[in-house]
C-alpha cells in the first residue's frame, strides 16, 4: 500500500514519520510506502520540477492534501496528481475540495445528488442510506 501525503504542517508530518517507523518495526512483513512533500515555503521546487509531486499522489492508493494557503500554480500541480489519482483522495482544507474521493464517495456525487430532484431530501435520504450501510458493515464484523 501506498500513502503520499503532502502537507505544509511539519509537526502532522513528523507523526506520520513517527508511526512509519513504528509500523515497519511491527510489520516488517507488510508492504507500506509513506511518500511526504513538505511543502510550505518549497513550492517553487516543486513548481519548477513537477513530475515527482504529480506521480507520487497519482500512484498512490490513498494521498492526503493539506496545502492551506499554497499558491494557485502549486495548487494546480497537486491537482494534476489527484485527478489521476485512482485510490482514495482527502483533502483537508478547502483548496481542491473538489477532488475529495473516499470509496464511493466523491465531492462530484455530492454535487449530482444536490442538483437532482428534492435538493435537501435527497441529501437527507443519502446520509440516512449511508449511515445504514455503514451500521451494517460493523455488525458484520
């Protein structure tokens, strides 16, 4: 499994540094990649040298985006990697919301539900389906 995380937050990145190496030491059998960008105040290498960024998010199974007050030009780069991203996406943040994919859940879902017939009652009846779907995976278990 792999998780790109890219982040302006170095304490959040040190965790995950920290857990990294705790799973490894734990499980050493399982197959973990953790790819970290930081990225406040380094945009500009990654503006003028993309391709890294855009593959890592793009190749991984979960990426995770916390890029609060980046620039446009850096936001449209990590946009790139998560439009191709096939796993899960989440966003923290409201930069590119848009892209949030978790499971079947997509910003884009969201929004065709909104636009359908019965506006806040469709959206009601979607958390509730949800909601129930999820009740019944844990009793599964």
């Amino acid at each position: 499994m792999k998780i790109t995380i890219t982040a302006v937050s170095v304490p959040a990145l040190r965790q995950i540094q920290a857990f990294r190496k705790r799973y490894e030491q734990q499980y050493p059998e399982d197959d973990l990649t953790i790819v970290c960008f930081y990225v406040a105040g380094q945009e500009q290498r990654y503006v003028l040298e993309p391709e890294k960024i855009i593959n890592d998010i793009a190749t991984a199974d979960v990426a995770v985006v916390d890029i609060m007050g980046a620039s446009e030009e850096f936001q449209e780069i990590v946009a790139k990697g998560l439009k191709a991203c096939k796993g899960h996406r989440i966003v923290i943040g409201n930069a590119l919301r848009d892209y949030i994919r978790l499971g079947s859940f997509s910003m884009g879902a969201m929004g065709k539900m909104m636009k359908g017939s019965g506006g806040k009652k469709r959206f009601r009846e979607c958390v509730r389906d949800v909601r129930h779907r999820w009740r019944r995976g844990i009793r599964q278990r």
